[in-house]
C-alpha cells in the first residue's frame, strides 16, 4: 500500500509547484473566465487548469516507470500511444475552446472523433456484466456507440458541473477514490496505480481551486478530467466476466451523469410553451415548440440550486 500512497503524494507536489506558473502563463496569455450573468465568480479568473494535471500526470507515469514499477509498466506496454495521443487531443480541444469558444456542436463532433479514435487503438466496452450473476451479455457492433456514447457522455457530464470553486476537480478526486477502490478489489492493480495518480495530480491543484479560486478548470480540465474518468472507470471494473462493468462507473460518476441527464430534460421542456388563444368557442390552450438547444448554458445546475438555498 505504501507504493499507492507514494505515487499519491508525488503528482501531488508536482502539481502544486506546476499550478502558480500555469497561473501566470494564463494571465499573460489572457486566458481568463470573465463574469457574466450566468457565471457566480466576479471577477476574471486564469483558466487553463487542466494543464498542470496533465503535467503531474504523464511525468510521474514516466518517473513510475523509469524506476521500474511493474504495475505502471504493465498498464502502458501496448497502450502508450493510445494514452498519450488521446490525452493530447483532448487537451488540445479545451485549450482551444478555453481561447476561443468553439460552439457546442463543433466540440462535441470533435469528441466523437477523439472516441473514435479510441476504439480504433482498441479500447472499447465489450460486454456487460450483471451484478447479480455471472451471466454477461456479448455487446458486438453496438460495442463502438456505447464507447463512444459513453466516452462523450462523461466527457461532458464533468463539463456541466464544473460551475463553482473546486466542485469538478473535488468531484474528480472522488470518483477516482472510487475506480481506485473498485480496480484495487478486482486486482486490477495497473488501472489503480494510475488512477491513483491521477487523484493525486487533481489534489495539488484543489489547493488552488478552493474557494476563492485562484485558477479555474476551464474547458482544458473538465473535458481532460472526464475523458479521463471515463476511460479508467471502464478500464478499472471490467476484468473478467463476473465484474460489473457497467454499474461501478456510473456509481462512481453518479453526480455528473444526474446533473447532464437533469440539465437536457430541463432545457427540452423548456422549448415548449402553452399558449393561449382566443377563438369563437372560447380560450383554447395549445403547446408550442421554440427552438431552444440543449447545451445552451443556465444557472439550473444541482450545484447553481445548493448555492441559491
């Protein structure tokens, strides 16, 4: 355990040494959160703050390595070009959607492409195992929409919750406590090593991110964040046929997921509107349909509503 506990505390320092030189690389770069009607903070914040946990991340995967740690080892051999490249593009669309807003329909056909991606380099959810048996259902074909719906899904439920100080990256922190957890009781030590790591480079930065934040997430680090927790969640409770490969993660990811599910049915019915006419038999009340998108931010989130009480 003390193995798990080391490579916890050492992306942490890296982090919290990364996260002030991030800080003023964002302000000089001027990339910052300016208020808004909608936004809670008052005044602009760095953004970027995905990319000291990316750093803490890959280089203590690195040092875990080079200093010949089986687990971490075992986990990369074969997969370092999956993991990195994915990590990279998805970095590279928050950095880019942080600088200049890409619109919502655009980044989520970028993500699909990344998810893409990811099934062609061979990840995937294959199957799905009950949690009441042994019995596991063969997903074939549908193996690549569920990835990649999957993949985009937690992608974004992460993004919509990050609206208040420390609450993605604490959450974030959480849900890899969690996959830690369930890898390590499966014996899927590989994914727990990273995922602790993981948890470790989210913890550092935390330090910065606590109420009053002094750099936020940004796009760079909610989407980076939940791609990543998405992939280790399948990665970490899929080992064998008796696991649940579809239960554990959703546990884990359940405050997201509820928030993303809320957040689309509330926006839908909001483009709905009874109306009241008046005709020759009287009022007469019909339902209209207004153009009204289901990523178009608001101030509904679970998270907006804790705040208001």
């Amino acid at each position: 355990m003390i193995k798990y506990i080391l490579f916890l505390f050492i992306p942490a320092a890296i982090s919290l040494a990364v996260t002030p030189l991030i800080r003023r690389l964002a302000i000089k770069k001027n990339f910052l959160d300016l208020p808004s009607a909608r936004k809670v903070h008052s005044k602009p914040t760095p953004l970027l703050g995905g990319v000291p946990i990316f750093l803490a991340f890959n280089l203590t995967l690195v040092l875990g390595v080079l200093f010949g740690n089986d687990y971490l080892a075992g986990y990369l051999k074969g997969r370092w070009i999956e993991v990195f490249a994915s990590q990279i593009l998805i970095l590279a669309l928050g950095v880019y959607d942080d600088a200049k807003r890409i619109k919502p329909w655009t980044k989520l056909l970028f993500q699909i492409l990344i998810g893409l991606l990811m099934v062609a380099f061979g990840f995937g959810i294959r199957n799905i195992a009950s949690p009441f048996s042994d019995r596991v259902i063969q997903l074939g074909i549908l193996s690549i929409p569920i990835t990649i719906i999957w993949l985009v899904g937690i992608t974004n439920a992460l993004n919509l919750v990050d609206g208040l100080d420390g609450l993605a990256a604490g959450t974030s922190a959480i849900v890899c406590a969690t996959i830690f957890a369930i890898s390590f009781f499966q014996q899927n030590l590989g994914v727990a090593m990273v995922t602790a790591i993981l948890g470790g480079s989210i913890l550092g930065f935390l330090r910065y991110n606590f109420y009053p934040a002094k750099i936020f997430l940004g796009d760079t680090g909610s989407l980076y964040l939940g791609f990543m927790l998405a992939t280790l969640s399948v990665q970490g409770s899929s080992k064998g046929a008796t696991l649940v490969a579809v239960l554990a993660p959703i546990l884990a990811l359940g405050l997201p997921i509820m928030d993303t599910f809320l957040s689309m049915v509330r926006r839908l019915l909001k483009s709905y509107k009874l109306e009241e006419t008046a005709g020759d038999n009287g009022k007469s009340r019909a339902l209209h349909f207004e153009r009204h998108s289901v990523f178009e931010a608001d101030k509904d989130h679970i998270h907006h509503r804790f705040l208001k009480l």
